[in-house]
C-alpha cells in the first residue's frame, strides 16, 4: 500500500513501514528502507527499478544501525563497500584507498578480517563484542573522514 503524507511524499507499506521515499523530479530521496516482512533488497531493487522507469536518480544517506553500530562503517572494514555500493550506488570512496585500509594491521589482525570476526561473533549472539565493534568503527570513521566521505555527507547517489 501506498500513502502520500505530504507533498511529494510516499510511504510504502506491507503491514509496516517498508519505506518513505521524497520525489522531487528528477530526484527520488530515500528517507527511510526497512525490511517489513522480507529483505531490504527487495524493496530497493523495487524503488531502483521505478527510479530506472521514470528517469530518476535516486539519493540516500546510510543510517543503517543495530544496537548502536553503524551497519555501514562495519560493511566497509569486512568488504570495503558498503551494502548500497552492490546497487550502483556510489559515496565518494576510492577503491584503492580503502582496499589498503581495511588490510591494514589492526590488533592482531587486519581491519577486515578483525571486523569479519567480531561481525560474525555477534550475529551469533556474542553482545560482548559490541564495545570491540564500536571501537573498530570509530577507526574506520577517522580513515573516512580522511577521505571524500564523512559521516555527516553519506550520501550515495545511483545514476541512470
């Protein structure tokens, strides 16, 4: 279902909140992605298929947090990209800067594989590795800030 609270303005629904989305031709803004009963994949790759029908670019801002980790910090030290960049969406980061960050040392290890380790320890239910993951990010974002992205701009834009 669709609901239009304002001008320009859709929520998405499927028996929760999937979405909230701002057009402003030829802009569509994605203000809010939830999954609301499947994965947030489907309901981007839904918006990113109307935004292609329609001529629209589409912008977002990475707010992506559990437990107060920021989702999208924590993607880019296990992968150097974050989860939006697998859909064309780009931010500013240069491949070849973060590739050396995130093997470079770090602890015992290596920024990727240390965040590898905690991300995977957690999702088994390990809360302890919270402050560790906290602190990993932290580093993470000190690198960004070095770079065109920054935490207060992350914005990814997927272009047509």
């Amino acid at each position: 279902m669709i609901t239009t609270p304002g001008k320009n303005t859709y929520i998405l629904t499927n028996g929760t909140k999937c979405a909230k989305i701002k057009i402003n031709h030829p802009v569509l803004y994605i203000d809010l992605l939830n999954r609301c009963g499947y994965r947030g994949s489907v309901t981007l790759s839904k918006l990113i298929a109307f935004a292609d029908k329609n001529g629209l670019t589409i912008e977002l801002e990475d707010a992506s947090m559990i437990d107060e980790i920021d989702l999208s910090l924590l993607k880019i030290a296990q992968t150097g990209n974050t989860w939006y960049g697998q859909y064309g969406f780009r931010n500013g980061l240069d491949p070849k800067q973060v590739h050396a960050f995130i093997h470079s040392p770090y602890q015992d290890s290596t920024y990727q594989k240390k965040a590898i380790e905690l991300g995977d320890r957690y999702k088994h239910g390990d809360v302890s590795v919270v402050p560790k993951i906290h602190a990993l990010c932290k580093e993470v974002e000190t690198f960004l800030q070095t770079t065109q992205y920054t935490r207060y701009h992350r914005k990814g834009t997927r272009r047509r």
